[in-house]
C-alpha cells in the first residue's frame, strides 16, 4: 500500500501490484470498501483531510543534507547548511534495545530513471566513522560504473525521528575521492 486519493467523492487506496509485468503498470487503485473486504489480517491507520491532529512531536522529519569529503578517505562528512551533523559512535551497532544513539545507514545508486516510489530500488548499507562521519567507499563504486554517471542517495534514519537524505553525482568532475 502507498497511498490513498479521493477521487469525485470517493476514497481509494493506491497499491503497487508485486506480479505486475513492468513498473509503469505496477499502480493500481481499489475502492476502501473493496480493499478492506480483501485484506485479511492487516491494520491501517486512515487519516481523513478533515481531522486534526496527526503524529505531532513525533512525527518523522525529512531533512535534506549534503555530504561532504573530509580529509580521511573514504569518509563523508553530512552537514545541512554549515551545521556539521556528528554520527554517534556505534549508530549503526546491532543493539538492543535500541538507543537514541541507533539508526540506520543506507544508499542507492540510481540508474537514471524516475520511479513513483523507492520500493524498486535496492538498499546498500554503510556504517559511521569515529569521528562521526560516513564511510562511503567512492572510488569503488565509481568504477563498478564503469563511467556511467549515477547518484547516490544516502539516507540517514535515526530512532529520534530526524531522517536525513544527502545525494551524490557518481563520476562526474566535481566529486573528490
């Protein structure tokens, strides 16, 4: 499931269709009354343009940030502004329970077509370095390449609800390895 739309007074639910042939047919759209007769054992939460309220101070944030080389190699530094947003030590650690310190560090190198979601897209995964920054292995990436221009997209979730997403353009001039 990945949405909903109301279309000429009427709700709908907006899924992607797992067995469809190609992506652009992958959309698909059924009636609330019928998707809910047809769901079995699932719960959602549906949220109405007419209600208030909503997730409130813990509702997740989206922050766009920006990667930058730092003097180790290797390592990416992530900023929003001139603000220097530090990687705690043991961020990506398999712990339990999680901490406010825990999260997730992921990317995807684009192949240069545009989707409707990011469900297609398959996840690498990185760690941070101990000095709070990324470890992201370019030079390796590029050259998987093999010359082809490509963006990385970096995403960093944490449990505090401050996710940051940072994108890279892979062999082009301006990016220092």
């Amino acid at each position: 499931m990945r949405g909903f739309e109301t279309m000429n007074g009427q709700d709908y639910v907006i899924v992607n269709d797992s067995f469809a042939p190609s992506d652009d047919t992958a959309v698909r759209k059924y009636k609330v009354d019928q998707f809910q007769k047809a769901w079995a054992n699932g719960v959602a939460y549906l949220v109405h343009s007419k209600e208030k309220g909503g997730a409130g101070d813990s509702a997740a944030k989206r922050i766009h940030a920006d990667l930058r080389p730092t003097s180790s190699e290797h390592e990416y530094a992530l900023y929003v502004g001139k603000k220097k947003i530090d990687i705690p030590a043991n961020f990506t650690a398999d712990v339990r329970p999680l901490t406010e310190e825990s999260g997730t560090l992921a990317y995807t190198i684009s192949d240069g077509k545009k989707y409707d979601t990011d469900a297609h897209k398959k996840f690498y995964y990185t760690h941070e370095t101990s000095d709070g920054n990324i470890a992201l292995d370019l030079s390796q990436l590029k050259a998987n390449l093999r010359g082809k221009n490509a963006a990385l997209t970096l995403y960093v979730l944490s449990t505090t609800g401050d996710n940051y997403v940072a994108t890279l353009e892979l062999n082009r001039k301006h990016n220092r390895h």
